[in-house]
C-alpha cells in the first residue's frame, strides 16, 4: 500500500536536512497534504514536487527571489500547479533562482546563493539552479523551472540531471512571474527522462487563460522512450563545438555523437551562422520585454513598500529602488534605454530583425535533419563567486542555449559524462512541437549512460 502523506511528510524531513547545505528551496510547504482518493492509474498520484518561485502557488508564498515580492501569497494557482493537482501530486515546496529568472548561476537571489550538491564551492547554473540542485541531492524526483535563455538547460547540465524546454506554447504560461513573455517556457527538471516524459504529459496543452499555448493534441510523451535511432538525421553545428567550449566538454560530447552514429544516427555538420550575435540580440530583447513587465512592482500594488515616503513618485522610486537587485536593476535601464524613442530602431528593432535570421538558421537546418546536438554549455560548473562580478561574461555563458528561445523549438538537456569530476549535458532541440524526437534521443543517450 501507497502512503502518500507519508511520503510527503518524509520528503519534508529529508528537504530540511539536505537543504542546509544546499539552500535549493525558499519554502518548503510543511503542511503539504497529499490529495485525498488518489487514482494510482495517474503516473504522478502521491508524487511529491517542486516548483521553482517564480511560477504562483495559491496559498503559498511565491517570491520570484526579489526582495520586492518577498510577502507575496498568490490566489490562485498557475495553470501548470492546477494539472500537476488534478493530476494527485502533492506539492512540496518553492526552490530558489536568479531574481526574476535573470542570471546563470543562482547567485543573484535575495534568499542567497544556491550550492552545487556535487560540489558545494561551485554554482548550480540558474536560473533554476534550485529545482535542478533539489532533484541532483534527492531531495525531490520532480521539479519545474523555467526557461528563458536556458535556465532549465544549463542548471540540468550542471546538475547531471536531465531538463527540457518545451515548444514555446507548448505548456501554458499563465501563472508564470513573466521575464521576458515571447521567450519564457515552463519546463520539468528529473534525475530520469522517462519521469520528465510523465510530468510533460501533464502540464501541456491549451489553456484558456494563455492564448499563446497551441490547440495543437499533445502526444504521449512516453512513446518516444525506448526506441533506436537508426536513421535520424543528426545536425551538429560547428560553432558548437569550436574552440570557445571547454576542450573536455567537446570530447564528452563528441563520445555521445559518436554513440548515435555506431547505433545509425546520420550525422551531418552544418552551420548555425548568426550564433556569435544570439548573446547581444537576446540580451536585448529579453531585457526590453522585462522592464516592461517589471514596471507592475511599484509598492502600491502587491509586494514590498518602501517606509517614509513624500510622495507617490517617492513611493516607486523608492520602493524599486529597495526592492529590486543589482541584475534586475541593470536588465531595467538596459531594456527601457533599447526601448526608448531615440534608441529603438538602433537597438530594439535591430534585435528583433536578428533574431529572425537566427530563427531561419534553424529553420533551414530542420528542413534536412530531426535534430541537432551539441554541448549544452561552454563548460561545467564554475565556483561560487568567480564570475557574478563580470555580467558580460555571465551573459555569455548563455550562447549555446539562447537560440532555441529565439525560435521557440523544444531543447533539453541529458547528462552526458563527467568532466574533471563535475557533470556535463549534451544538448538536443527538435523542430517546434517535435519534443518526441527531443525524448527519443535523450532516452537513448541516458540507457548508454
Ligand atoms: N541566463 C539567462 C539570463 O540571465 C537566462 C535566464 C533564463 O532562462 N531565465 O537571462
């Protein structure tokens, strides 16, 4: 016999002692009560899971790691918490990211920094560095993250774990603290592809209250699992694996790329040619759509409000100024100056037309193959505290993982080795709703693993 809030009161215990050292959850609900008639036909009945802090839990403190929504309890439930509900799971807890998503290393949080558990001294990646950090140490088997510019991706490679982004609209937004709303994707973070496959199958499809989800069917996910790849047309683009990654990282990925081609996977190298502007190009697109979607913290409306005020202007510019980090505070001038009427054509407009020849790369490489691999990023975990000083080397960690929200297509992460002692992901995207051959593949590395 299932107990399922025994389960759940065990996985409290376990979270709050493991956690100490690792610091991947900001609440962890002690009074989380399973569902009561659990259906054990549901995959996910008495599954016990995580939800990264950015995404709204009904009741539950939902901070987005800032400062200014350090109080704030929603009143409802995103549309991804309600069909992880309905479908028994029992919901754990709140992990811990960059402040409103922006980062690639967990450092930027105002809960402080998340640890490594394969390493405690090194970052976990981010933004979903806790989702990914909570299911590496066991604490939970499922997790939600979100994925703006990789944040599932490249905490699921640092992790060894396995994370995917779905097709932008795919999986409904709505309930998700917005970043940047035309890249932002919810997706699951699991140690096993097939238990990623179980949660996607609950959380996607159309929604109501986001138009920008697909009425598209959404397939079983599972039967992708367990299949060969002989014949799969594999891409593999050369400015993935140039000189700019870690030679380590290349040689694991270059090992897995080798394992398709012996089992009949066709390889091909192609190019991705406008990879070297995806950094600058992203940076400013996502950081225009989050000054506009961060203008709604004000100190009037819901979070943090600043004491001693003179005036209403006091009010926001004080309450902005407490509430908000440095990064968040730097992505706001960036993307309000890119915004601006005498910058907007230069800089804005500029990055939306590049970001479309980054979508027709892709475009043109999917008319010929099923997939493309690589490295999810440049190298492994770096330390705590080596990078967080220099945002332009921060940001360029991302160039690997940012053009599959460019072009909205399905990317994951599956682990893909060890390199000096700390893991590594191999990357795999698809073309748009084709997250089949995404699993497809990954299962595939993971049972040579
Ligand atoms: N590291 C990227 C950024 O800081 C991506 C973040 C994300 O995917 N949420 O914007």
């Amino acid at each position: 016999e299932v107990d399922a809030q025994k389960l759940a009161d065990e996985t409290i215990e376990n979270i709050k002692a493991t956690d100490k050292d690792i610091n991947a959850f900001i609440t962890v609900d002690e009074d989380a009560k399973a569902s009561e008639n659990l259906d054990f036909a549901n995959k996910l009945a008495g599954i016990p899971v995580a939800i990264k802090d950015n995404i709204v839990t009904n009741g539950l403190k939902t901070t987005a790691a800032s400062h200014i929504l350090d109080n704030f309890i929603p009143v409802y439930d995103a549309t991804v918490v309600s069909k992880l509900k309905d479908a028994g799971a029992t919901i754990i807890g709140k992990t811990n990211l960059d402040e409103f998503a922006m980062g690639s290393s967990n450092e930027n949080s105002y809960f402080g920094a998340v640890h490594n558990p394969w390493n405690l001294d090194k970052v976990p990646g981010g933004s979903s560095g806790g989702s990914a950090a909570a299911v590496a140490s066991g604490e939970v088997v499922a997790a939600l993250g979100s994925d703006t510019g990789g944040s599932i991706r490249q905490p699921a490679a640092f992790n060894g774990i396995f994370g995917i982004k779905p097709t932008y609209g795919r999986v409904s937004r709505w309930g998700l603290i917005a970043f940047a709303s035309s890249l932002d994707q919810i997706g699951v973070l699991t140690k096993r592809v097939k238990d990623a496959a179980e949660v996607l199958n609950v959380i996607s499809g159309a929604d109501e209250h986001d138009s920008t989800v697909s009425e598209k069917a959404v397939p079983d996910f599972t039967k992708a699992l367990g299949q060969d790849v002989k014949g799969l047309r594999v891409a593999v683009p050369k400015e993935y694996m140039s000189d700019a990654v870690d030679e380590g990282v290349r040689k694991a990925i270059q090992a897995q790329i080798d394992y398709l081609k012996e089992n009949g996977a066709i390889i091909n190298e192609v190019s991705l040619p406008h990879t070297k502007y995806v950094v600058p190009t992203y940076y400013i697109i996502a950081s225009s759509e989050a000054s506009s979607n961060l203008q709604r913290y004000d100190g009037i409306r819901y979070g943090y409000r600043a004491k001693d005020t003179k005036n209403l202007l006091d009010v926001y510019v004080k309450s902005r100024s407490e509430g908000f980090g440095e990064e968040v505070k730097r992505r706001i001038m960036l993307g309000s100056f890119a915004l601006s009427a005498g910058s907007y054509d230069k800089f804005f407009r500029q990055a939306s037309k590049v970001r479309t020849l980054i979508c027709r790369d892709f475009d043109k490489i999917f008319e010929d193959n099923d997939v493309i691999v690589g490295p999810t990023t440049t190298e492994p975990a770096f330390e705590i505290g080596s990078e967080v000083k220099d945002p332009i080397k921060m940001y360029n960690n991302d160039i690997l993982t940012i053009s599959a929200n460019m072009s909205g297509v399905p990317a994951a992460s599956v682990p893909a080795g060890l390199v000096d002692g700390m893991p590594v992901g191999l990357q795999i995207m698809a073309k748009r709703f084709d997250e089949e051959s995404v699993f497809r593949v990954a299962d595939f590395i993971e049972r040579n693993n």
